[in-house]
C-alpha cells in the first residue's frame, strides 16, 4: 500500500474506524489462538465530524465478559451504519486474526435460535471492510523527515515527532514501558488499574486516527 492507495481507501464510501485491542497474552506460543481479550477500542468521527472514542473492556476473566465486550463492539458498529474503513496499527497481522478467532471460537454465543445475531454479522462486515494500515502508510509518509529512506515506524515514535506536534494526540501510552514484558504488564494494569488502561488503550485508537487522517488528508 502506498499513499495515493491509502488516499483512495479512505475516500471510500462508510465510516472511517480506528481500533486497537488489548489481549490477555498466554503462557503458550499459540498467540493467535490463545489470546483472550481484555478490550475493543474505536475511534471515529461521528456526523457533526467530531471525534469519539469507545473502549469496551471486559470486566472478569470469563468467556461470558470476552463476548460481551465483542457484542458491545456489534452494538456500536450497528449504530454507527452499514459501512466502514478500518484504520489499524499492524491490525491486519494481529488485532484482525485475533478478532476473527475470537469470532468464530464464540459463535454459538451469539446464536438466536439457529440464527447468528446482528452483532455476530455487524462484526462480520467491520472484518471484511476496505482496511488501511497506518503502520505502512506511516513508513512512506515519513521519508521526507527521514532523508528519503525508507523505516518502520513505532506509533510511540510517531506520537512524539515534530511531524504531529499540531495534532491534539492522547495521553496513555506512559502507563505501559515498551519492553519484553509488555504482556503482562498490559494484564497487570488491567486488573489494578482500570482507569489508566482505559488511558492507554484510548490513546492508541485516537492517536492512529488523527496520525492516519494527518498522512492521508491533512497532509
């Protein structure tokens, strides 16, 4: 994907989403099987073009807490129409084949009889939309501020840059030091500390957003 792709993308038709999820990661290599959810965070812009943001966090470690928070998502998804783009940071190698696990690991939870729910289906489409990854956009974006070369970029990274200084980007990401045990302190502050995982995954979802929008329409 390069920029005019991404800038085509975004120009579809639906509501431009950005999501990030947290995961409780697992004592066994199996990550993508694995990994129950602890939250779906979206940001948006709703009709009057402001931006809003929406955590669903689970509130026990049960399969019950895991789909609720994942029909919380369909609610929304519901309300917000029949159309999306999805924006993620490495969503489409992580937050999409978790989801799309967690999805079908759960489908008998959202079954009306023999019929799969709304939700089930609403979640269904977001998986299946146009989707831009913002982590690829940003490597290309940033060659200018990089003398032409081409690198990954961290959205911590991209948080602190002169580039989006302009931009009113959350706080939350210093609750969590990006280190090998990033996992388990994700969990940690899961259970200690609610308000400031909310923070953290808050900040992921808006500032992934307002980056994205920045390369792609404000630029």
């Amino acid at each position: 994907m390069d920029l005019d792709q991404g800038k085509h993308i975004w120009l579809t038709p639906g509501t431009k989403i950005s999501w990030d999820i947290e995961t409780d990661v697992p004592k066994t290599s199996d990550m993508m099987k694995g990994e129950p959810l602890l939250s779906i965070t979206v940001a948006y812009r709703d009709m009057t073009n402001k931006l809003v943001c929406k955590s669903f966090i689970k509130k026990e470690e049960t399969e019950l807490a895991e789909v609720e928070i994942m029909k919380e998502f369909g609610i929304l998804l519901r309300s917000i129409g029949y159309k999306y783009v999805r924006i993620g940071y490495f969503a489409m190698t992580y937050d999409h084949p978790v989801v799309a696990y967690r999805l079908k690991k759960f489908e008998d939870y959202f079954k009306n009889g023999e019929k799969l729910s709304q939700q089930y289906w609403k979640i269904k489409d977001f998986l299946n939309a146009p989707s831009i990854e913002a982590s690829t956009i940003a490597s290309i974006f940033m060659k200018s501020y990089n003398n032409g070369l081409y690198k990954p970029w961290s959205l911590s990274d991209l948080i602190t840059h002169s580039a989006f200084s302009g931009l009113p980007l959350k706080t939350g990401k210093e609750h969590i030091p990006n280190n090998p045990d990033k996992g388990k302190l994700i969990k940690k502050l899961w259970k200690e500390n609610p308000e400031a995982f909310r923070e953290y995954c808050e900040a992921d979802a808006v500032n992934t957003f307002l980056i994205t929008e920045k390369m792609l329409v404000n630029e």
